[in-house]
C-alpha cells in the first residue's frame, strides 16, 4: 500500500545491531524510540559486543551508557556509624581506565551544577566517592541525583572522547557512543535539560563519532530529536514482533507517537482476544494523555459523551489500579475482556488516530 512505512524484521537483537551499524556507515547518530521490555538495554549490548567478535583486531569499539553503567556504583551507608555514607566504585571496570590519572572533576562539576546542588569528593586511594552540600558532609543524595551524578561522569567521558584530536587517551579505541536511557528517575524539567546538554555535545564530536540513543521516555526523544534533526541520521521505532523477533519502524518526521504504537497494541489484542489484566493500565494510560494533550482536567472528557461512559469511566478506575506486572501476565476474565473491547471501540470511534503497522 502506497504511503505505508516499510516494516525491517529482524529474528534476534544481534540481527538489529548489525542494522544499526549498518545505518551509521553513513549516517551521524541513530535515534532509537521502544518502551520499557522490548530489549533496549541487551541491544546496547548486542552493539557493544559486535566489535569484539571480529576475527581482525578484535576489540571493542564502543563506550556504552546503560543500566550496568549504573551498576558500576554502589552505596555504602555507614550502618555501624550512620555518619561516612559514599559511593563505591567498582575500580576493575573498564570504564574507569585511567580515571585516576584523568583527574576528571572539573569536567564532571561543570556538567553536574547545571542539574543539581551537591559538591563530591573523589578518593581515588579508596575508589569511593563522598557527596556534600553546603556544610553538610556525606550526605546520602537521592536515587535521581545518584543517577544524575553518573550521567555526568559519564557526559564527561565523551567529552575527553571528543577533544581527543591525536587520539592519544585511554578512550581512542572508540568509534562508537551507545546511549541507552539516560534520565531514569529524573522529572521533566531535568529530562529536557540533560536531552538538550547531551545534543550540543553530539553536535561537536558528530564529525568524531558516531552515536546510538535509545529511550522509552518520549518526551527525552522527542527533544533530542528536534535537536539533532538537522544532521544526517536514522530513527527508529523498536519493537518486539509479537514473540516472533524484532520490528524497526522509520518514525521520520512523527516521532512522537508512544501512545498510538501502544494503542496498536491494544487493539491487536483485543482483535485476538489476549488480554492480560495489565492492559486496563496501558488504555488508562492512553486516555491521561489524550486529555493531556486536549487540556482536560479528568481522563473521562475522552469519552465524554459516549454511551455507558459513566460505566466505562468507573471501570477505567477501578481496573487500572491493580500492580500488574508486563513480566508476569495474567489472562483476563471473559467479563472484563467483553468491558475492555467495548471501552477500546468506544474510544477509538469517537478518536480517529491513525495507528502505526507496526504489527503487520
């Protein structure tokens, strides 16, 4: 059918890595959009690892930033003391090669002050690290400027990656940046400042290296989208092939399109009638930000005006607050599904969006 993007499929995340690299042969960064499960963090891996299965030379290629990066740091509270809280390092990593001799806390705090308000102590005798603010010593900071803190190590990193001209530092050997969401636990405002700090950086070392970003938040990908839109790239959409492998969808110039993919989803399940219970908390999700984007104070002004829409309302509320897991599915009863379809029909009748094929 004319107009429809292609669909790429591929059998395993090994076969997406291979693509991504392919489309950077000649392209600048590829821009990568796929929800929370569809694999994102084992593809960064999958890329990362590529490089190092070569018969010639063998060896990584990539710097990647991904939830194992988060990983390398670990908290040791004082619980004898209750006073000396810090960050330990995992020193074997080879992330931090040469780090001591890098001296690199300026470059850190110059990134760290634009999104928080707490100094660090690096020792690097002991490979911990101490945070304070104010007068105030080995403070315990919060989950979101933990994360914040090694985004900046991280930004820093890149940084010395870029400026290495003669390709003399300890991160020569790198031709490739693998991002994969960065902004875990950060609100909006922190989220549209670290895409937008992140572009700029891109926008120098682009002629340097190239550059992968995945991410599940669309707001972080719709920024950095915008941003980088001018430079030669690919962006995709990820996602699972209903257990049969992996779709890589063009978003072109509508990346913006999280709640209408995961609209598809629902209605393909409801087509085929594998509802699980977690699929109420995606179509509430769905009509939050439908509202959202109309102005609405209540997610039932979606389907305001609807037959039985008090009825839907009600169950939209009290079947979306279950905690169920995507991880763990659990079949729909044969009532609920019956309500569901009917509440998915309703809504899409009265909101002509047009859905992705993802799914063909």
């Amino acid at each position: 059918m004319s107009g429809q993007k292609k669909l790429h499929k591929f059998k395993s995340l090994k076969e997406v890595a291979i693509r991504l690299r392919s489309d950077l042969n000649d392209h600048n960064f590829v821009l990568l959009y796929g929800y929370n499960g569809t694999g994102k963090t084992r593809l960064s891996v999958e890329f990362k690892d590529r490089s190092k299965k070569r018969k010639e030379n063998p060896e990584t290629d990539t710097l990647y930033y991904n939830a194992y990066t988060e990983d390398l740091f670990y908290w040791n509270n004082d619980l004898e003391n209750d006073s000396e809280r810090h960050l330990i390092i995992n020193k074997e990593s080879s992330f931090f090669e040469s780090f001591k001799q890098l001296a690199l806390e300026e470059k850190i705090f110059v990134f760290l002050e634009r999104y928080a308000n707490f100094d660090f102590k690096i020792d690097y005798e002991k490979w911990t690290i101490s945070f304070n603010k104010g007068k105030e010593p080995y403070i315990k900071v919060s989950r979101g400027e933990e994360n914040i803190f090694i985004w900046c190590i991280f930004l820093a990193i890149i940084q010395l990656t870029i400026d290495d001209d003669d390709k003399s530092g300890p991160y020569k050997h790198v031709k490739y940046i693998y991002i994969d969401d960065p902004i875990s636990s950060l609100d909006d405002n922190n989220a549209i400042a670290v895409a937008s700090d992140l572009a700029q950086l891109l926008k120098r070392g682009k002629d340097k290296i190239k550059f992968v970003i995945s991410s599940h938040h669309s707001l972080f990908f719709n920024v950095m989208y915008n941003e980088l839109k001018k430079i030669k790239h690919k962006c995709h959409f990820l996602h699972k092939n209903n257990g049969d492998g992996y779709v890589l969808q063009a978003t072109n110039d509508t990346p913006f399109f999280h709640h209408v993919a995961m609209l598809t989803e629902l209605k393909s399940v409801s087509e085929s009638n594998q509802i699980k219970t977690y699929h109420f908390n995606m179509l509430r999700s769905v009509l939050e930000k439908t509202s959202t984007f109309f102005g609405y104070d209540e997610f039932s002004r979606c389907i305001y005006g609807i037959e039985d829409e008090v009825l839907y309302s009600r169950a939209l509320n009290l079947l979306s607050h279950g905690k169920y897991s995507i991880y763990q599915p659990v079949e729909m009863n044969p009532d609920n599904k019956d309500l569901f379809k009917r509440i998915l029909k309703a809504f899409l009748d009265k909101h002509e969006f047009q859905l992705p094929e993802i799914f063909a």
